[in-house]
C-alpha cells in the first residue's frame, strides 16, 4: 500500500474545511474571468495592487512584468485557480497536492498584496 492508502479517513470537519478551500478557489477563478480579465489593459486595475507591494522590486515587477502581460498571466491564475480547487476538492494524494499548491501560492502571493494581507 502507499501512503496515502495507508491514511485514515478525514472527518466531517476537514472535509467541510476542503470544500470551503476548494470552493473558494473556483469562485475565485470564475471571478477573475468574468470580472477581472475583461478589465484587463486598465491601468487603474492593478496599480493598488503595485502600490501596495511590500518591496519596492515587486512594485517593479508588478509594472514592468505583470500589468504589460496582465491579461496572460490572469489566464494562467484562473487555470491555477481552477487546478487548485479541483484537487482540493478530489481525494487522495490530489488533496495533498492541492493544499500544498495553495500553501506555497499564498506564501508567494501575499508581498504582492497591500498590508494588512
């Protein structure tokens, strides 16, 4: 058996919390494609987010990388997105996957984002 087989079930708890996380990521998916990439090219749309940057080489980047390419790199998140809340919403190692996947999206996210994030 591999590991994975050889876990316990999870309980009702943790799988309610999976749906909250799995669900959240493809609402935010939906959003960002019904919202936020047809407002792409808008140069309001994310210089809160650049201003806001923890470090001023991620504002940089956030201008010169990100917003000349916004609307590819948004298609890429919403397919993360969509990625992410699947496997957190599959079983087995796929669950691992995709708690792991959303940890570290956090983790490198959260300079990009205004404090108090």
């Amino acid at each position: 058996m591999s590991w994975a087989e050889d876990r316990p079930v999870a309980g009702s708890g943790w799988n309610t919390w999976r749906g909250v996380v799995g669900g959240f990521y493809l609402a935010a998916a939906v959003f960002n494609a019904l919202y936020t990439v047809p407002k792409t090219g808008e140069p309001d749309l994310l210089d809160g987010y650049a201003d806001g940057a923890w470090f001023p080489v991620l504002e940089d980047f956030m201008r010169d990388v990100f917003m000349p390419n916004d609307q590819l790199l948004l298609v890429l998140v919403i397919v993360f997105e969509v990625a992410v809340g699947l496997a957190i919403l599959n079983r087995g190692i796929w669950v691992d996957v995709g708690a792991a996947a959303s940890l570290l999206w956090v983790i490198a996210i959260l300079p990009f984002l205004a404090w108090p994030y």
